[in-house]
C-alpha cells in the first residue's frame, strides 16, 4: 500500500505525513530531502543551475541513499548523513531551482520507486502521485493558504532560534509555487484522482485523521 502526499512547499506535508506512517506502521519517505541534498552538493560546489550540463557532470557520481535510524529517515550523500544540514531557506530555494531539471530527477526516480516497491510508504513531495507513484493506492494533494504557510514557517525558524522576517518568508514561499507549478518536467499538480484537504483551518490531528479514512477505503 502506498499513500501519496503532494502539496507546496509549508503545507505541512512531512509532519502530516510522518504521523500517517506511524499510525499505519508504514515507512515515511520525504522526497524534498533528496532534492536537498542535491541542492547542498550544488551549493558546496558552487554550481550555477543556470548551466544544466555542468549540473549534469557534477551530480554524475554523486551516491544519494536513504537509511532509517529508529524509524527516522537520514538522508546520506555519498557517506556523510547530511539530514541536520539541508533545512534551511537556502537549501530549499536551490532544491526547488534544481529540481526543475532532468537529470536532477532523474537522478533520484529509482531511489523512490525502489523504496515504494519494497514497503508500505506514505511518500511525500511534489509529483510523487502524478509522476513517481502513479498507482498509489491513495493520493492527497495537501495546501494551505500562503499566508498560513509562512506563518508556519516563521514559527519553525523563530522556534529553532533564527529571527526570520515573515513578508520575505511569504513572497518566497510564493516564488517557489511558481517554480515548482510552472516547470515543464513534472510539475506540482493536482491529480484527478487525488482527494484535496485544504489545512488551512485544519488541526494536525484532523488531517492526519482524513487521510487515515481516505486510506481505510482503499
Ligand atoms: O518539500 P521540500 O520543501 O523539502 O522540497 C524542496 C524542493 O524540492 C521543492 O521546492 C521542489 C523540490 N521537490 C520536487 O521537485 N519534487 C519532489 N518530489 C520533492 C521536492
């Protein structure tokens, strides 16, 4: 059984879907990681995305994998777990400027196909039911508002110590819908077939309860 989860970026998708996976006792796989960590090789490197060949040439030996420490995802590049280096802002606008091209996702396609083939997982990212899993038993496509999203995010980074400035934190947030939505490969999308839970209004507790029940009918 395989439950897709797609949304925007502070949608609440890697909470939402790591509570999913323990009620159900399945496995969490949180794709934007992997893009991360892509997007961290890049930005050591100091590779321009601009340049989709150099891109090509520096990811081509790179080894992205993914072990599970008492139920915890770790994402590890080569040998190094780099899963306490790839939350911040900057990573994550690499990630999405990454992710738009081919050999970056095709990079990483196997990995999550692989992952989904061996376990039960509750999948999450941007075109996990459209592109990666597209027989996922069952497939949410997960929003909010975005100024839900950045309030949301203001908090993590205020709780984590850092003193983000919310209107920045909303028009990035805003930036990288639109380049996640309007790339040509593979782009966020509600699928037909995918039920949409707007969590704007919604306690944790309720979404993760909606799709357990979307779930149960499969
Ligand atoms: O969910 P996240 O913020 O960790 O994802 C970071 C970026 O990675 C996101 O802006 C777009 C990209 N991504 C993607 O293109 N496809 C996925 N399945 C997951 C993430």
């Amino acid at each position: 059984m395989n439950i897709a989860i797609d949304g925007p970026a502070g949608a609440g998708k890697s909470t939402i879907a790591k509570l999913v996976a323990k009620k159900l006792g399945y496995i969490y796989v949180d794709t934007g990681a992997m893009y991360r960590t892509v997007a961290l090789f890049l930005l050591r490197k100091g590779t321009d995305t601009d340049q989709a060949q150099a891109v090509a040439d520096d990811i081509k030996d790179i080894v992205i994998s993914i072990q599970y420490e008492n139920g915890v995802q770790q994402v590890y590049l080569n040998d190094e777990n780099v899963t306490g280096l790839i939350r911040t802002e900057e990573v994550g606008n690499m990630a999405s400027k990454a992710s738009a091209l081919l050999c970056v996702r095709e990079k990483l396609l196997d990995l999550q196909r692989k992952l989904a083939a061996e376990h039960d997982v509750v999948m999450d990212g941007r075109d996990i039911g459209s592109n990666i899993l597209p027989n996922a038993e069952t497939k949410i496509y997960l929003t909010a508002s975005p100024a839900v999203r950045a309030k949301r995010r203001f908090d993590e980074l205020s709780e984590r110590g850092e003193t983000p400035v919310l209107e920045k934190i909303e028009a990035d947030i805003i930036a990288r819908d639109k380049q996640d939505m309007e790339r040509e490969i593979a782009p966020l999308k509600q699928t037909e077939d995918a039920v949409l839970i707007d969590s704007s209004y919604m306690s944790i507790e309720e979404v993760v309860a909606a799709i357990i029940d979307e779930a149960s009918k499969k």
